[in-house]
C-alpha cells in the first residue's frame, strides 16, 4: 500500500528541508530541458536543419531530461548515504543520451547560424547529466571532467563553423555554466547531509540521555536494595537462629526486618519517581531545548527564578512539563507549543498547549504512553496520565488534559500553594 503524500505543513523541518532541496534539483534539471527544447524549435533550426534531426533532437532532449532526473535521484540517495554504489548499468544510459544531445546540438548549430545561441544550448545539454554526475565523485574528479569536457568542446565547437575566439567563448561559457551546476546542487545536497547528521546527532545524544538516567536508575536501585536487602538477609537469619532457641529477642529482629522494608518500598518509590532530580526551572529549560531541537516553536512564559514553590510542587509540576514535553515529541505533527507557569489566588497554574493533533489514531490516551480524555480520567487512561495525577494529589494538586482552542491538546496542572510568592 502506498504511503499517503504528506501536505507542506503536515511534515517535520528536516522533510522540508529535505524536499526543498531535492525540488530545487529537480527544477535546475528539468529547466535545462525546456530551455534546450524550446530553442530546438526555434524558426533557423527549423528551416535549415535536416528534416531528420528537427524529429529526434527534441526527442533526444526529453529522454535526456527523463534518463538524467533517475539518475539524478539515485545520485542524491546515494550521496546523502556514503557507501552507497550505482552500478556503470545505470549511469551508461544518462551518459549516451546526453552525449547524444550535445552531438545533436553540434550539427544543428553547424547546420544554421547559431553563434550566439550555441553556449547556452551546450549548457543546456549536459547540464541534466552533470547534476547527478557532481554527486557521484569526490570533488577533484568533478574538477577532472569538468576540465575534460572543455577540452573536448574545445576540439568539436570549432567544427560547427565558428571563429577560434567564439568557439573560446563558447566554451568558456558552457564550463562555467555546467560548473555553477555542478557547484550548487553539490553544495545543496551537503547542507542536507549536515542537516541530517545533526539529526543524528541529536537522536544519539537523546538515547545516552536514555542510558544515562537507565545507569542512574540502575545505581540508586543497587546502593538502596543491595544494602537494605543485605541487612534485612542477616537479621532474618538472626530471628530464625533466636526463634529456635525460643529467645524473645526474634520478635525485635523481625519488627527490625519490617522497618527496614517499608524504609526500602519508600525509597524506591523515590528513586523511580524521580523526586530527588526534578526541578520545574531545569525542566522548563530542558523542554524549550529539547523542542526547538525538533523544529517545534516553543515559548515559555514563566516568572522564572522570581517564583519562589516548595520543593515538593516545583518536583510535581517538573514531572508534568517532563511527561508533556515527551508527548508532544512522541505524537502528532506540533509545530508550536506554548508552556505557561503563573500564580493564582492561593495556587500555581502551569498550562502545555500544542497543536498539530492527529484524531482517531489513538493519540493522547494516556500521558507517556498517550493521553486521556478532557474531563480526566477515563477507563483504561494510560500510566503516564494516572502517574501525574498521583503526583499531583499527592500535594493536593489536580491534572485536567483535553482538546484545546482551534484544534489544540490542553494540558493544566493546579497545584494549592498557601504562600505561593512572585517577587518582582
């Protein structure tokens, strides 16, 4: 099944940056054939060109424009993925017809009074070939056959009756033309290929952000559970020792052993929480990075270090900015989110609003895994979203999440702060 041709605003930045470039291409190519092809018509050639090459060169143009635009394609995949090798099979035939071309170009312009005309339709001949041709060497070759091909011109031009200082001028014209071709497509498609590294870049920066918190993760569990756990072993086999002798010092023990395990059930749920790293000012921070780097305008509008919370809140509304942040990068198609923190009567308010929501592809039923319904909680919610409300109710906070205002997801935090302050 095909994939459906996505519209200009529904892609990402780097697709249309992607696009812009292989279009941009396209155009330089295809222009090159309509010049060439309107001045292949033109009423000298016409009326003293043989009847013969009045038929095939137009004809021999347009394979030259159909052959040279899958070259040019090939050439573009494989210049944007280095290793990637296209077989002689498939430049042969974009070479032949060009060759072809050009040649026809040759006799037409020997045949009629084409001295002026005769550069611009070389360089409209050969420049469909050398777009795709650029791409498929290292630049010293390029400089190499480029310098070939002016001393062939060098050698044919003056056979079509010019004078030794037009057929230099031709040719001059024609290798500089071809040149600047040559030049910007190959200077296009290498922003494109930086463009595409620093997307990977960021991919693999965002997957050592992924391992890094995973070692984190993994570390605080080992100190917590590998030391608690040693403790509760040994006085577990103190109280069995003590039980068999009847002592009532096993009673203590075990009482021990129970204290240690809640004290271990709740740093865990610390650690997994995340309570000893969130803080709302990083977390905003992160967000506006993180979203800029994906091509996703975002504004903040926060009292920064004015606003003075409790921890505990400044970690809860962290985790709503963190979980919502991932949401937007995660689904549909956002191009702006807006990030808002701001005092009300006796509470914060912290708001995340995108657009770009797709509907009717399970997007947002749950926060982290998707996100649920606009009155809260609706059956089979996903985790993330009930793991924010935890933390919000637990400093008397509440999460609403629904559509917004001209087709947008609202997300709004409110947690109760008796001595929320602004200081201005």
């Amino acid at each position: 099944m095909k994939r459906p041709v996505k519209s200009w605003s529904g892609r990402s930045g780097l697709s249309k940056v992607d696009l812009y470039t292989r279009v941009t291409a396209y155009m330089l190519l295809w222009a090159a054939v309509l010049v060439l092809g309107l001045l292949l018509l033109i009423r000298p050639i016409r009326h003293d060109a043989p009847p013969l090459l009045v038929v095939v060169a137009p004809l021999l143009d347009l394979a030259n424009g159909v052959l040279c635009h899958r070259l040019l394609r090939r050439a573009m995949d494989a210049y944007l993925r280095p290793g990637t090798v296209i077989p002689p099979r498939e430049v042969l035939p974009a070479a032949a017809v060009a060759a072809a071309t050009t040649g026809a170009v040759l006799l037409a312009a020997s045949a009629t009074d084409l001295a002026e005309l005769l550069p611009g339709m070389l360089a409209a001949a050969l420049m469909p070939f050398l777009a795709g041709h650029c791409l498929l060497h290292r630049l010293r070759f390029v400089a190499l056959h480029q310098a070939l091909l002016a001393g062939v011109l060098l050698l044919l031009v003056p056979l079509t009756g010019l004078s030794r200082g037009q057929s230099l001028a031709a040719v001059v014209t024609v290798v500089f033309l071809t040149g600047w071709l040559a030049f910007t497509v190959r200077l296009s498609l290498w922003v494109l290929g930086v463009v595409f590294e620093l997307r990977e870049a960021r991919d693999v920066q965002a997957r050592l952000a992924v391992a890094e918190e995973r070692l984190r993760f993994g570390r605080d569990l080992h100190d917590i559970l590998g030391r608690n756990l040693s403790v509760i072993a040994l006085k577990s086999e103190l109280a069995v020792q003590l039980a068999r002798r009847e002592r009532p010092e096993a009673v203590d023990q075990m009482i021990e052993v129970q204290r240690i395990a809640r004290e271990s059930q709740r740093e865990v749920r610390d650690v997994v929480r995340g309570y000893r790293e969130a803080d709302l000012r990083v977390e905003l921070e992160g967000a506006r990075g993180v979203l800029d780097a994906a091509g996703i305008d975002c504004a903040v509008d926060s009292p920064g270090p004015a606003l003075d919370l409790p921890a505990e809140v400044q970690a809860a509304l962290g985790w709503v900015v963190r979980e919502t942040t991932t949401n937007v990068l995660r689904h549909g198609d956002a191009r702006r989110c807006a990030i808002a923190v701001r005092e009300e009567r006796d509470a914060v308010l912290l708001t995340v609003e995108n657009d770009g929501v797709r509907t009717g592809d399970g997007m947002y039923r749950g926060m982290g895994t998707g996100v649920g319904t606009a009155t809260g909680v609706a059956a089979g919610a996903g985790t993330g979203l009930v793991g924010l409300r935890e933390r919000l109710a637990a400093v008397g906070g509440t999460l609403d999440a629904g559509p917004g205002a001209d087709g947008t997801f609202l997300v709004t935090a409110r947690i109760p702060v008796a001595r929320a302050e602004v200081r201005r």
